[in-house]
C-alpha cells in the first residue's frame, strides 16, 4: 500500500488477523468506524451499560492496587 509506513502496515494486518478479515475488510471497518456510522450503535450500548450500573456503589481500589504493586 502507497503512503503507508510499513511498521503501521504490520500493525493493520496483525489486527485484521485478530479479527478473523482481511486487511481491505479491516481497513473498511476502521473508516466505517471513524466516519462515525457506528456511533449510534456504540452510544446505544454506554446507554445500557450506565443503566445496569445506576445506583451502585463501587469501593475505592487505591488500597488494592497498593497491595497488588508491592507484592
């Protein structure tokens, strides 16, 4: 592909790979996602997210964390 680094070219086909496409089908998706086409889908989705999670509590992790890192 012309204008393309070929580093960022590695990194385009590792991920169409991970996602079971090839490299023009990830490339489409990626537009697709950047031209905004999804965005009502993935607000959709935030949407029942915060009303799954609305009105819960959620402890601090400071101290968790804290403990994992000085292991």
């Amino acid at each position: 592909m012309r204008g393309i680094e070929p580093e960022v070219l590695v990194k385009l086909k590792a991920r169409a790979v991970r996602h079971g496409r090839s490299l023009e089908a990830e490339l489409r998706d990626i537009l697709k996602y950047a031209a905004g086409e999804d965005s009502e889908a993935v607000m959709k989705e935030l949407t029942e997210i915060q009303q799954l999670l609305h009105g819960r509590q959620f402890s601090d992790s400071t101290e968790i964390v804290r403990e994992d890192r000085d292991r």
